[in-house]
C-alpha cells in the first residue's frame, strides 16, 4: 500500500506562469524488514567508514559537516552491503508501485545510497539532489527516529512563503520523490541517535557505486 501526494501547478493563464508537477510517494515497510538490525549495522559501520574516507569529503549542503557520515555518501553504496539485500527487494517493490499508480513504465534504474547518522541538536539543513536532464527520483527510509519530521519544498515556490509538504518520520517509512524538489529536516532532539538511509535512483549509471535496483 502506497500514498501518493502531488505538487501541481494550477492550469497557466499567460505563457510565462510556472507550469510544474511534482510527486512524493509514501510506504510503510517496517513489517517486510528488521530496522533495529539495519540500525546496528549502520552504526557497527559508521567509525570504520569515517576512518577510511578523511578526504575528498562533501556533505552536499546539509551542514552535517565533515565528521559525519553523511559526508563520504561519495565513497559508498550501502546497498552494496549484503546486509541490506531484503531492502533492496523492497525499495525495488516501492518503486514499482509507484510508477504503476502514476501509470509509466518501469524501467531498470541504479540506485546509490547513503546513511546519515544524526545526534541530539543536529539538523540536515535544505538541499536538492538533481536538477540535471537526468533527474529522477530521491528516497529516504527512517531506520530510527524520535520525533522528527522531513519537509519537502516546492521548488517553485521556495523564498516568499515557501510551500512546505511535511512528512513526519516513523521508523520503516519509505518515502520516493521527484529528485529536484529541496528538501531538509527538524532539529533532532532525541537522546539515541536518529538514522536514515537516503538514496539517488538514475535512468543512467552514475559514477562507480551505483547498483542496478
């Protein structure tokens, strides 16, 4: 079961109107896969990661900074991980729900994915994964979290009175969406650690670390 929500723009009245149509898909999959193991495999990883990778690194506007996780997504693809095979299924599954419910074909895409890793008082500031001709579809699955919520910008819309979609976060949700829309999240303000798993998925092979889905 899936939820669509849509970002449309009204019909123009004059050639120069901003005409856009933007989705965002919503899943519950916490029944198909043990987060609270991807959680601990996530963090078994994450100071072997941040020990391997000390340069070249790039927190893609998030503000995360250099000390994270988030910032070596360039040096991995946690789905090459063989821990994460049964997630891969599902994301898979996802997508293909998707692209059905919006009646398109489904086509063979790769997928590259990431893990962020956020303690108390840290916040992944707004930041867009793809504008080029290419864009396709951003992810974002929330492996752990206390009371916190991811806000989706409609790109047309974002200094006078931004138009804000939020979702808020609950663990085994999978959310799909158009890859140019901004997007940031609340301050986290847990005690544990609030973990998610972002992904870029590309009708063309990028880089060395995509997987085909």
């Amino acid at each position: 079961m899936i939820n669509v929500y849509q970002i449309k723009s009204e019909e123009p009245k004059t050639p120069f109107a901003p005409v856009y149509n933007y989705y965002i898909c919503t899943a519950d999959i916490s029944t198909l896969i043990d987060f609270n193991n991807i959680k601990n495999v996530i963090l078994k990883k994450e100071k072997e990661i941040i020990e391997k990778y000390d340069t070249g690194l790039n927190d893609a506007y998030t503000e995360l900074g250099p000390n994270s996780l988030t910032s070596r997504f360039e040096h991995y693809n946690i789905f090459d991980w063989p821990e994460m095979f049964n997630l891969k299924s599902a994301v898979k599954s996802i997508h293909h729900m998707f692209l059905s419910h919006l009646q398109l074909e489904t086509k063979p895409v790769y997928v590259n994915g990431w893990a962020n890793v956020m303690r108390k008082g840290e916040q992944i500031k707004t930041h867009i994964h793809n504008t080029d001709e290419t864009c396709y579809l951003g992810g974002h699955i929330c492996v752990a979290c206390d009371q916190s919520s991811t806000f989706y910008i409609n790109p047309v819309n974002t200094i006078n009175d931004p138009e804000i979609f939020e979702i808020e976060n609950k663990v085994g949700q999978i959310t799909l969406f158009s890859n140019c829309i901004p997007h940031y999240t609340s301050k986290h303000s847990g005690d544990s650690e609030r973990i998610t798993m972002a992904f870029d998925m590309n009708i063309v092979k990028k880089g060395n670390k995509n997987v085909l889905l």
